[in-house]
C-alpha cells in the first residue's frame, strides 16, 4: 500500500475527550474516526486491518475447539426476551425499537436467547451433543456513559460463543477446554493474561471467570500469584498470600477483555430446551456461554504496548508487516519485491519532510521501518519499533529477517 493512497490522516492533536492512550493514540494515527456519537466509532482501513488480524486469531482458535461458526441476527423479538424474563430486567436497559407493523424489537446486546431457541429445532438426543456454535457479530449495550474510546463502547463486536452438553461434567470440560483457548489469543495478541472468578450478572451462572490483561494503565486492580496461576480482584478478595500455594500475592493493574459463564440450565428451562438420553428419558440442556469484545481487545493491546512516540503493534496483529521509507532514492523495485511475501506499507508522500515520516513511521507502531537512501547505498536501514538500534542489510536479508 502506497500512504499517498491510504485513506486517513496522522493528526497533530486529538479530542478533548480522549483520556485513555489508547484513545489519544487510535485516533492520532488514523486507525479510528473521532466518535459518531457517544460510544460509537468507525474503524479506518488501518484499523480495520489490526481489527481482522485480532478476528482472524480468535476464529483460528475457536475453530481448534470443534465451535463451528454462524451468524444471527442483530434485531431481536421482544417474545423471545420474555420467556427468560430479561426484556424488562436486563442491564443496562434494552434498546428498544418498533417496526412499521407494531411489533418491538431490541438491538441485541447478547444472544443467549436467540440461539436457544435455534438449538431448540436441532437438538433432540444425547447424539446432537455436545455442540459448540459461535459468531462474530454486532452488538449494542444502552451504556448511560461510554467511555475510554474503544474501550468502553455502546456499539461493539464481540465473539460470542454457546456450548450445549448432556451433563455438568460434560460442561466443566469444555468450560476449560475455552480457557486455554483464551489464553492462547490473548498470549498471541501479545497480551499477559490472568483468570479471575468473577459475577454473572445480566448474564447469568453461578460460575463465571473474567480474563484480566495485566497493563500499567488498567482501571482494574488485581492481585495474582507469581509461582501459580491464582488471581483475584483486589476488592474481592482480602489478603497478600496465595491460597493456592502461600506464596505472597503482587498487586497490578488491568483490563477485563472476556468473560465466561457456566450457564448451566438456566435457559434450558426458561425456553424448553430438551435432549433425550440413552434411555429416552427427556433431560435439560446444560449450556455455556463465552465472550471478547473485538474492539475493546485492539484498545488493550494499545494500553499494553505503546511508548512517548506511539503504538507498538505486536506482529500478530499489527495493520502492515513493514513501513518502507524512501528518502531521494525510487523505492519501486523494493516495494514491489518486499510485496510479493509481505504486506509494506509504503510511504511515498512527497509533501512531507523526513523527520514528519519517521514520526508517523513510530506513531503506527508496525514493527518494522525499513529506510533507503544515498546513505544506506545498495542496503537497507533495519530497525524494530521496539528496538532503538539500525542495522543495514541486503534486500534477500531483509526478507529472510521479516520471514523469521
């Protein structure tokens, strides 16, 4: 991609409102537009790029579990809400909205009973279990405030994932089966990850776990166990040794990017979602549910991974794989070659000084700027974003150095 045909802009200054680095610095770079309304944002291509690279991730590792992916509708029936009783419970309130015909419908915020009610046409006997479905879909919260950018929306998308069993113990395996598969997409996004047991709230089960991503600039405040995985919030636990191990517990900050529910059958009952066992005796469904908010995960990585000059996107995810600068010398031939394996962000924008690209080449954070110039002769500046170092290297070295 060459920057003079990017659409979007590095800025000097950003918003009055944007409080949280990552806020200041998705909006400086150009990843996100300044907000539409409270809570709610655009993507720009270069966003929208770090957006798929975290879906890709998460779709990779849901898929490895055996959850086979669909797609339900945002716009819900009010009927369907009242059969579990949240349509007048739920917080913060439902969105609702009336059609041409009179007929209410709510902007879902989640779809634990939208796909309850499709299990309920497929399941029949213990044969159609265990099932897992998921999706990557829109979603809406009526937050009274939004804030934190990205962090804290009221239009989101999150990966939601339902699994349905025969029993609890077919749950409970399954349920851990989803947390080594958070913690191999967090640990991909670059992202230190801590289990913590947490509330259920509007959605629900008596037990549930939040994933809390340990960062300097985290409003959560966490105390975990460095010789074994326990950790807790402060708030809700009191005391400075593991109860695991006894080893002394370390305070950190963080930010809650998912959340999963044993549901048990809490909408089994409500909805009537029945499997016949071997006996042919009807049962309850036991169910799970499991959530990442997509956008909220970009801003964390942000929060986790940024210095003085701007972001530091992890390789995983980051919008290019290298940022090429020309400086007086025709880049076309490298760009082209460097093409061929790798995506190059190319900046060829002639009404900048090099000092204003090199800015925006630390601003972007893709990990790493590549320089030629008259200095540089037939090699190529070398330098990681992470890194203060240069090193010059031949063409086929760069390549073999970016597939590495």
């Amino acid at each position: 991609m060459r920057y003079s045909k990017l659409f979007g802009k590095t800025l000097k200054t950003v918003p009055a409102e944007a409080e949280t680095v990552s806020h200041q610095l998705l909006v400086k770079g150009s990843f996100i537009d300044r907000a539409l309304s409270s809570g709610i944002y655009s993507l720009l291509p270069l966003g929208w790029q770090v957006y798929k690279k975290i879906e890709n991730i998460i779709r990779e590792e849901m898929n490895s579990i055996d959850a086979q992916e669909l797609f339900m509708p945002t716009l819900q029936p009010k009927s369907l809400w009242e059969e579990t009783g949240r349509w007048s419970a739920y917080e913060p309130p439902l969105l609702v909205v009336t059609d041409r015909h009179g007929k209410k419908l709510c902007l879902g915020p989640t779809h634990e009973e939208v796909v309850t009610d499709i299990a309920k046409r497929f399941i029949q006997s213990y044969k159609d279990l265990p099932l897992s479905l998921y999706h990557i879909q829109n979603k809406f919260r009526n937050e009274m405030r939004a804030t934190g950018g990205i962090l804290r929306t009221r239009e989101f998308v999150m990966k939601d994932l339902y699994s349905f069993h025969t029993d609890k113990e077919d749950l409970d395996q399954y349920y851990n089966q989803v947390i080594k598969a958070y913690k191999k997409i967090f640990t991909r996004c670059g992202l230190v990850v801590k289990v913590i047991q947490a509330q259920g709230g509007a959605i629900g089960g008596n037990v549930t776990h939040e994933f809390n991503m340990l960062c300097p600039t985290g409003e959560d405040k966490v105390l975990y166990c460095q010789k074994c995985d326990f950790a807790a919030n402060e708030e809700a636990f009191k005391g400075n040794k593991c109860p695991k191990c006894e080893a002394k517990l370390v305070s950190g900050k963080g930010i809650e990017n998912g959340h999963i529910f044993k549901l048990e059958t809490k909408y089994s009952k409500d909805m009537d979602l029945y499997y016949s066992d071997k006996k042919g005796i009807k049962q309850l469904v036991w169910m799970g549910c499991y959530g990442i908010g997509l956008q909220r995960l970009m801003a964390t990585i942000v929060e986790a991974h940024h210095d003085d000059k701007g972001i530091i996107w992890p390789k995983s995810v980051a919008p290019f794989d290298c940022y090429l600068i020309s400086i007086q010398k025709d880049a076309q031939s490298i760009y082209e070659k460097l093409s061929e394996n790798f995506s190059v962000l190319w900046d060829d924008r002639e009404d900048l000084s090099v000092g204003q690209k090199f800015s925006d080449a630390d601003l972007l954070g893709i990990p790493v700027r590549l320089v030629i110039s008259a200095k540089t002769a037939d090699k190529i500046e070398w330098k990681e974003r992470n890194k203060k170092d240069t090193e010059l290297l031949t063409l086929n070295e760069v390549i073999a150095k970016l597939k590495s």
